[in-house]
C-alpha cells in the first residue's frame, strides 16, 4: 500500500509542477501577443506617418525642380 501511496503522491506532484508551468508559458505568451499587437499598431501608424511625409517631401522635390 506504501508503494502505491508513494506513487499518487509522485503522480499528483508532478501534474501540480506541469499545471503551473503550463500556467506561467501562457500568461508569457499572452503577454507577448499584446507586445505584438501593439508592435503591429506601431508600425502602421509609423507606415502611414512615412507616407504623408513622403508625398509631401516629393511634392516640394517637384515645385522645385518646376521652379
């Protein structure tokens, strides 16, 4: 009976330590989509600032080259 209660206990321990890391891999994962997410925003509004900047830029290159 020792070794089988000595078993259970082992079994038990280990679920216990994968359920926790299991736990910690997706709060570090969730955490990293948010950082993602907001990376991916970052970048279209850097895209869409470039794009106003350019055309202005470009715009001035040709008035002046007209000039």
């Amino acid at each position: 009976m020792k070794e089988r209660e000595r078993r259970e206990r082992a079994i038990a321990k280990a679920k216990a330590e994968l359920d926790d890391a299991t736990d910690e891999h997706e709060a570090k994962t969730s955490a990293f989509e948010v950082e993602r997410e907001a990376l991916e925003r970052r970048a279209r509004a850097e895209e869409v600032r470039w794009e106003k900047q350019k055309e202005k830029l470009e715009a001035a290159l040709r008035r002046a080259r007209e000039s």
